[in-house]
C-alpha cells in the first residue's frame, strides 16, 4: 500500500536530491574554473617551452615535464608501498588476528590516519630525511624516497579501512565452504576471500593513490622541490619537485593574471585530468570485474 | 614558523584596526574618531617580523595611531600601494620600473625610504672544513660547476645546493647579485638539482644536519649551529664574514638595502612614523632582529 507523500517528506527528497546534484555541479564548477584560468597558458607560452625539461618561473622556463615525472615517481613509489602493506593488514585484521588484537589494531589505525600531514612533513624534514641520507649515503635525506614512504603512511589507513570493510562483508558462508572442501586458511583468504571482497580493495587502493597524488604539505616539506628531470631509477633517490608542490608553493605570491599564473592553474589542469584517468580506470575495472562475477554467478 | 606566527599577529592586528575604524585610505566613515589615524603596512616577508616590531613599539607610544602589518611578498606590497589598499610598501628589493609605470598610470609617485640593511649570510655545516670562498667560487657552486667540495679544498663529499623558493625576494636578489655576479645580460641559472626549501627554517635545518649542505639566508636567520662563511668579492681576499660592522663599512659583498616605499609624499602621521623607524630608537629595534642599522650610531 502506497502513502501519500507528506509536505514533509517531499522536502526531505528535494534536499537529498540537492546534495546529491551538487557534487556534480561543484566538479563542474571546477573544471569550467581551471579551464578559463589555465587554458590561457596554451596560448601565452609556446609548447616546446610547456613540455620542456626547464622548470624556472621567474625566467620564463615553464617546463611542465620534471613537475609530473615527479608526482609520478612520488605517487607510485608511495602506491607500491601503501597498496601491499594496507591490504596485507587489512587482511590481519579482518581474518587473521583474534578479536582482542583487532579491536586494538583498528582503531590504532585509524589514529594514524588522523595525523595531520604537516606533523608528518615536519617530523620528516626534522629526523626522517637525517635518518634516510645515513642508512642509504645519499648526498641529501630530501628525496623522492623519503617523501613517497612518508605518503605511504598518509595513505594506508584510508586503504586498510575500506579493505577491511569489504572483507568484512564476505559471507561468512563462502569461507565455510573453502574451509569445507579441506582449504587451509591461506588458501581461503588468498583464492576466495580476496577475490570475493576485490571491488572494496581496489576501490580502496584507487582511494589511496588519489590521496597520494593529491597531498602537498609533505612532498612540499620533504622532497626538496628541485625540478630535476629524471633519467631513471637513480631518480627515487634524488630531489624530486611535484605539481601539487609547485602549485602551493608559487600561488602565493604570482601576480594575478600573468603567465606564470596561468601556468599554475594549467598544472592543476593536468592534475585533474591524471586523477580523473586513475578514477575511470578504477570504475571501469570494478564495472568489469562485477559484470563477470554476475556472469559466474547466473 | 616565525613567519606563521608574525601572519597570525597581522591578522590580529588588522582585525584590532578594523575595530578601531581610522581614517585609513578606502575608509572614511569616521567622523567620531578625529584623531585616530591608520597605517596600512604590507609587503616583504623577510621584513614582516621587523615591521611588526616597529609597528608594536611605536602604537605604545602613540596610542592615537595604529598600524595594520601584513606580508605577502615584497611584489605584492607594492602592487597593494598602486591600488591604494595600502599606504606603505615594505620591499626588500627596489621598485622595478614597470612598477614605477603603473604607479604613474594611477597618479602616484611613489617615494623611497631606505629603513634597514640586510646582508645575506652564506653557510655550511659546522663539519665542514670550508671556511672562506670568494663570490665567483659561491656563483661557480650554485651554477652546478663545482660538484664536490674536494674540487674547492674540502672533504670529497657531493654538494648539497640549498636555496629559498623562487617567489622570495631573497631567491631574486641571490641570483642576480651573486649568481650572475650583478653582471646585466648574464643568463646564469641555478643548477636544476638546487634544492628549493619554501622557508628560512628549512634551509637551516637541512644545513644544519647535512654536512653536504651549502645554504644562504639573511643574517637575521642564521642560527649558531651552522657556519657561516667569510666571503670576498674578488678572487684575491680579503674574505669578509658579514657583521653590522661589515655591512656598514660596505665590506661584505653580499648586503642590500630594504625599503619601504610611501605612495607619493606622506602626510604628517606617516612622516612621523618613517622618521621615527630611522630615529635611534626604530634602528635599535632593526638591531634587535637581526638585521643592520642603516648608520651605524
């Protein structure tokens, strides 16, 4: 039996309908910002000089490429770290450890991910970078490295909270029958428990390498921000200056409207688009990934 | 975090004034308050915490004057006094004549007022055996000519090229003064790997802690645990460590004049004021902060 709708409820669905149209309307208020600040940049400087390897505002080099070989070190350095050890402990907590260490674990986590990222920043630059230079004899502790497994720690608890929850919600069910059929309990978690909860964990990396991509306070903090084009593996051990760093650190004091802040604003431009890329490719998965599954299912 | 905290004291202040409501340029609704008078002071990072200082010191004295200090960059301020949301601009450079163009445009002469001298403090690691360079070996450094200290007559550790972030007065002063040797037409850049720290206390740290490190700051910020570096302009000597002494003789070659500079001729309030940060009394107070007093009483 259908009520009628109530004055009070017709309210409640407009609102609801509002928040949920608003996002959309905020990213495309984004996007349309970016373009008419940054699109400038295409015309005032000419595209040998926007793709080329010289970053030096102040003399008119605006090379863009150090600036995102940079972020893409940090990010996949950091990706390569936080991924593993996050969902490594996501499935200590979810599977593995007894209910007394997981009722510790979690929280302790998620504590982690309440840290400020300038706590994390200051004590990197303050003790993490000394440490970093003497283990490894490099020339200097401010590096991609030391910048990427600081990010790690920024990321993980992001990752091992939905990872988790994913894994949480395969029925209990589905690891009888594995157990059942005279599966050991490594066996279980890594041929159906994971599969089962793949959608949450992915999302849960895809979350992570958005977050790695975008922070700025610790890369700004800790990387060295010299604008080096890298050459190859040498570069996670050297200076790094990444896009976000660039942005937060020249804003500041640009003149408004003149090339240079063009040229930032067209840098948050291309950071838009790699973060956009990184959510299609991870949506277009996990849409993939539940088609076949449905497929198995049927 | 100095520079947090003197932000956090404008803001504050600028709050106090708006309370107060002067008679400051935009704002003249006050018909109560006849003899309170505003100064809208912005500008110069490097000088933001002397400016604070000054204000501070000379508000106590005159409580029917009050002061409103903010940074932002030595450009901004000046870009703020063209506009006229400002009626003095700190700049730790001299107004380029683009500048002076614009003001002109808006029908402004903008007048200049030397108020202190800084000089830039060249330092290393205490560990470091280096003690003395001259300007071309410095601009050789930065440049990326030298790459280990051994090719200077030091240990054979890789150098470690510290800098501010290239929106600093300090970073523009350094490369045309030092870098190109004040040289016009000289194109030379930083090395790429130069590590760009987005503030005075990061250049600190990592030169205090990395004995590759070789930094520059204003005097003001150098604290003991680094070393600095005696420094001559020529190749022969002598080498000059920078002092007040230094600066004021006009011995060390690396020191520069800050400037505020006053929309066109100031009237009586703001007269008195820029007397009095020259008088005794103000240049005590640049003293205090660690930069040098124009004349040295």
């Amino acid at each position: 039996m259908k009520m009628p709708a109530s004055g009070k409820e017709q309210t409640i669905v407009f609102l609801i309908k509002v928040s949920g149209y608003s996002t959309i309307v905020f990213v495309v208020l984004i996007l349309f910002f970016l373009l008419r600040s940054g699109a400038a940049a295409l015309v005032e400087v000419p595209l040998s000089n926007l793709f080329g390897t010289l970053w030096y505002p102040i003399e008119e080099y605006y090379g863009l490429l150090p600036l995102i070989a940079g972020s893409i070190i940090v990010t996949i350095a950091a990706t390569l770290i936080a991924v593993p050890v996050g969902v490594l402990t996501a499935i200590f907590i979810a599977e593995i450890a007894p209910p007394s260490a997981r009722n510790t674990l979690k929280p302790l986590v998620e504590v982690l991910g309440g840290v400020p990222s300038v706590v994390l920043g200051f004590l990197g630059i303050l003790f993490y970078s000394n440490l970093v230079r003497e283990a490894l004899y490099l020339p200097t502790g401010l590096t991609a490295l030391t910048g990427a497994t600081l990010l790690a720690l920024i990321s993980i608890p992001p990752i091992v909270s939905i990872s988790e929850d994913a894994l949480d919600a395969v029925p209990r069910s589905y690891r009888d029958a594995a157990l059942a059929l005279g599966a050991t309990q490594w066996q279980t978690i890594w041929r159906v428990t994971l599969p089962a909860a793949r959608s949450g964990v992915l999302t849960a990396s895809m979350l992570g390498i958005g977050r790695t991509i975008g922070e700025t306070m610790v890369v700004l903090m800790v990387t060295g921000n010299a604008p080096v084009m890298p050459t190859g593996l040498g570069a996670l051990f050297s200076p790094v200056r990444t896009m976000t760093a660039t942005i937060a650190a020249e804003m500041g004091e640009v003149a408004s409207g003149s090339t240079h802040y063009h040229v930032l604003f067209f840098i948050g431009i291309v950071l838009f688009l790699i973060s956009l890329l990184i959510n299609l490719t991870a949506s277009a998965f996990i849409f993939r990934q539940r088609k076949r599954s449905e497929r198995i299912l049927s | 975090m100095k520079l947090y905290i003197a932000l956090l004291a404008a803001v504050l202040s600028i709050q106090l004034t708006s309370c107060s409501s002067g008679a400051n340029p935009g704002n003249s609704q006050s018909p109560s308050s006849q003899n309170q008078s505003t100064i809208v002071n912005t500008g110069s990072d490097t000088m933001v915490n002397l400016a604070l200082a000054w204000a501070e010191q000379y508000q106590t004295k005159n409580p029917d004057v009050s002061i409103s200090v903010s940074g932002g960059g030595s450009g901004t301020g000046i870009a703020s006094l063209i506009n006229g949301t400002s009626d003095l601009a700190n700049a730790s450079r001299k107004m380029k004549a683009e500048e002076y163009d614009q003001a002109a445009q808006n029908g402004q002469e903008p007048v200049e007022f030397i108020v202190a001298r800084d000089a830039i403090a060249i330092i290393v690691n205490p560990s470091n055996p280096i003690d003395q360079l001259s300007l071309q070996q410095v601009s050789d450094i930065y440049s990326g000519k030298y790459n280990n200290w051994s090719e200077l007559g030091g240990e054979d550790r890789p150098i470690v090229r510290v800098s501010r972030e290239t929106n600093s007065g300090t970073h523009v002063y350094f490369l045309e003064q030092v870098l190109r040797m004040g040289e016009k037409g000289n194109k030379t850049l930083f090395s790429p790997d130069t590590l760009l720290l987005p503030s005075s206390q990061g250049i600190t740290s990592e030169v205090r802690d990395n004995p590759n490190a070789i930094g520059y700051d204003g005097l003001g910020y150098v604290i003991p645990e680094v070393k600095v570096i005696a420094v001559s302009k020529g190749g022969q000597g002598p080498y000059i460590l920078p002092s007040v002494d230094s600066v004021n003789d006009s011995l060390y070659p690396i020191a520069r004049d800050l400037y505020i500079y006053s929309a066109g001729q100031p009237d009586a309030d703001i007269q008195e004021y820029l007397d009095w940060i020259i008088s005794p009394e103000g240049q005590t107070i640049v003293k205090d902060n660690g930069f040098v007093p124009i004349s040295a009483q």
